[in-house]
C-alpha cells in the first residue's frame, strides 16, 4: 500500500471506522499523491521560473495555442487550453455545491463534501464503484435500470445486481426494497438509484421517498452499512405534482452514520450539454467532519487521476460562465418547458387512445425525465417490432429489459401520437 494511501487509511479510521469499511480494496488503496508532478507543480505556483510542468507557454507567460483555436471560443485561453486540474476547477466545484443546496433545500444545515468533477456522470459511477465495489459485490438494483450500469459498475468490478422489481402495479414496489435491505446477512449493502429513472422515466411520489429513506434508516439501525449511488442525471424534470422533486440524496444526506450517500449528477442531461463531459461525485453521512469529506475527495481524486487525468477545462469554463449568466435560470425553465410540454402530450396521447393500445402495449408508471416505457402484450417479440418500426415506419425506439423505450424527450410535439401510433401498427403486423 502507498504509505498516502495508508495516511488517509489511518485518519479515516479514527474519524469514521463506518466509512474506511465501506471501501473497496481498490478503494483503500486509493490516494492522490502528495508529491506527484501536480503537487510538486501546485507549489511552484507564482515562481519566476516555472519549469514543472507538461504545457507550453509563451514567453508572457500566456499558454501556448492555436489562433485557429481560440477564435471559435469566446473565453481567456487560461480558462480553455491549460490542465483544468484532477478535481476540476474550484469556482466550479463550489458553484454547483451552491447550486445542489438551491435545487435541494432540506440539504440545507447537511454538511456534504465538495462536489468532485468527473468526466460525466458515467465516469462518476466507474470511480463510486471503484472506490466502494470489491469483486463479487452485490448491489441492490431495481430490474429497469440504465444498460449501461451493466458495463461500468457490474462488469468493471466483477459485482453482481440483485434485482427487484421496480413497480407493483402503479406504485413502486418498496416491499421487496425493504426484503433486500432487512435479511438475516447483517453487513455492506450497496443500493443504486437513479431517479428520474432511466428507462422508466419515474420518480417516487413525496410518499414514496420518504418510505425510501424509512427503508435505509431501519436497516442502518439493524447494523448494515449502506453505501447509496443516487444517479441524479436527470434531475430536476419532475412534471406532476405530490412527486418528489429534490434528491433522495437530500433525504439520506444526514439520516444514519452508516447511511453513505453518494451523489452522482452533472451538467449532461440537466443544462443539455451531452458532450461537455462535466459530472460531480459528492458525500454525505451524518456525522462526517470536513477532515473525513477531504479524505473521500482526495480518494476520487486518485481515482480520476488514475484515468482519465482530469476533466476537459474549456467545457467547466463554458459551464460557470452560463451558471453566472443572468439568462441561465429563464433559459433552464424554457427548456423544462418544453420538455414538460411533450410529456404532457405523450400523456394525451395515452388517454385518447390507451384502450385501443392496451390490446398491444400498456404504459410503465412515468412521471419525470426523458423517457417513457411500454410493456408489450404477452406474445409479442419486442425486437423484432422494434426493426419493423424503423423499416417500415422510419421510427425508432428502444427494446431492454423486455419492455420498449420511448424517447419523448427527442420528439417534436407533432409527431408524440404518430409515434405511438406507429408503434401501434407495427405491433398490429406481427
Ligand atoms: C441514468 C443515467 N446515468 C448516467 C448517464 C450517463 O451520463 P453521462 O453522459 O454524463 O456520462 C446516463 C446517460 O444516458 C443515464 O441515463
């Protein structure tokens, strides 16, 4: 073990024994180093002659680039073309942490860490996983989640996925939650939520959550740890009311020492810039001091540094100019608004023509997000509609899980009930 690794080891378990057990192998042997070519640059900072590290620069001192560059980007080219750093820049850091507590607030009074910046919230669940998976893990899961998890938190750490079922009828199925949560095996429990979901596009009701949070709190108190990814990607795209529309990492934030939430979100899908690459991991337990959140921080750190370096610079840059700009907040609500008004009219859709539907698909519970799930009547093959819908009807559509993906978030409003009504027909032919 690098002796960093073990110096943040050894403080962790002084100052929360709880959280160093949560850590993976991988996770304990996590460190960012001290005097590594990034620190030894960090305290070079400010000298006359800078010669630590890996840019160029001009002779004012200004970084080397290419006017061809620059040009297409209004911005300083200190905040576009140098290193952005492995935890991202700072102003940002703490700009979304303002912003979490605005989006969130019973988060208020909570103490979190500072929001880590990743490269999208995909790199953000390959690092929580790293960091809190050991092979042979099993983390609780509802069966409709995002393919991708398969990828990056099963096959990237040898963990497996205890399924259960997401729904019981139209509400969320809490009773198998609490099964998984309140067995005999007392120990490491490792839950991951995503809300609004994806495939789903569902978000539990008011009640729900607090049910949710219920189901944690009790089996923290019967002696497991639990450590709770919350993916928050789509955040904020909550359309009906009584739905909960702050985190469930909000509602755990401070509920029980061996409660750990995990947040992972970002600018991707909530401010559209799918291409940006900007995501956040950041911490919450009830007791954990600043001293313990640096130390979980300098782990992710170690991670990212372990990867992918650091995060693109000029996209951070783009994103803290928008959050300062006063047309943010309006432009934000426009685009909800838009959303909102698609999925008002997929509902629409659904109750004009449900019951001629139901003869071939019926709607999964949805309330939120981008997406919208159908499941097909028994006997037909999924996939196979999916293929006619793009040969025949040039539509296309989502088949996982055994239930089909609507996109609505993707759709114009005039062409949301051609949609369905081409997945009517397709369906009809088979
Ligand atoms: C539930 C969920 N989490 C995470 C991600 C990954 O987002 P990113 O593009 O920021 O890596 C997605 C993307 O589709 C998603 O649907």
């Amino acid at each position: 073990m690098n002796p960093f690794a073990t110096e943040l080891n050894e403080r962790l378990k002084a100052k929360a024994p709880g959280i160093y057990n949560m850590l993976s192998r991988k996770g304990k042997e996590s460190y960012f180093p001290k005097t590594g070519i990034l620190s030894q640059s960090m305290q070079a900072k400010g000298s006359a002659i800078n010669a630590t590290i890996g840019m160029a620069f001009e002779d004012d001192f200004s970084p080397v680039h290419f006017r061809s560059l620059k040009r297409l980007i209004n911005l300083d080219p200190k905040k576009i073309f140098p290193y952005a750093g492995c935890s991202g820049l700072p102003e940002l850091r703490k700009r979304w942490k303002v912003m979490q507590l605005q989006k969130n607030p019973i988060l208020q009074g909570k103490p979190t860490s500072l929001p880590v910046v990743t490269c999208a919230l995909s790199h953000g669940l390959s690092i929580a996983s790293m960091l809190f998976l050991n092979p042979g893990d099993t983390v609780i899961i509802p069966d409709l989640y995002w393919g991708n998890y398969n990828m990056l938190i099963k096959d990237h750490c040898d963990a497996n996925f205890d399924t259960y079922p997401l729904y019981k009828g139209q509400k969320m199925d809490l009773e198998s939650l609490r099964d998984r949560l309140s067995g005999t095996s007392i120990g490491k429990k490792i839950v991951a939520m995503n809300f609004p979901n994806n495939p789903t596009g569902y978000t539990p009701t008011e009640i729900e959550m607090r049910e949710i949070t219920d189901i944690l709190k009790t089996s923290a108190e019967h002696g497991n740890h639990i450590i709770v990814l919350c993916d928050d990607a789509y955040f904020g795209l909550v359309y009906e009311d009584g739905v909960e529309k702050q985190s469930l990492f909000a509602h755990i934030a401070d509920i029980h020492e061996n409660v750990l939430a995990v947040k992972i979100d970002g600018a991707t899908k909530e401010d559209y810039v799918w291409g940006f690459r900007v995501g956040f991991i950041t911490y919450a337990a009830k007791g954990l001091d600043d001293d313990v959140y640096s130390i979980l921080e300098n782990k992710t750190a170690g991670g990212i540094r372990s990867s992918i370096s650091s995060s693109p610079h000029i996209s951070q840059s783009l994103l803290l100019e928008a959050y300062r700009d006063p047309d943010y907040q309006a432009e934000k609500q426009s685009k909800y608004d838009l959303l909102r008004s698609r999925y008002e009219t997929v509902k629409a859709v659904i109750a004009a023509n449900g019951k001629r539907y139901k003869e071939f698909f019926t709607p999964l519970p949805y309330n939120s997000g981008y997406f919208m799930c159908v499941s097909l009547a028994d006997g037909l093959d999924g996939d196979a509609i999916r293929k006619t819908l793009i040969e025949k009807y040039s539509t296309g559509v989502i088949y996982i899980h055994g239930v089909i993906r609507l996109a609505y978030s993707a759709v114009a409003k005039d062409k949301i009930e051609t949609l369905y009504e081409n997945l009517y027909a397709a369906c009809k032919e088979q």
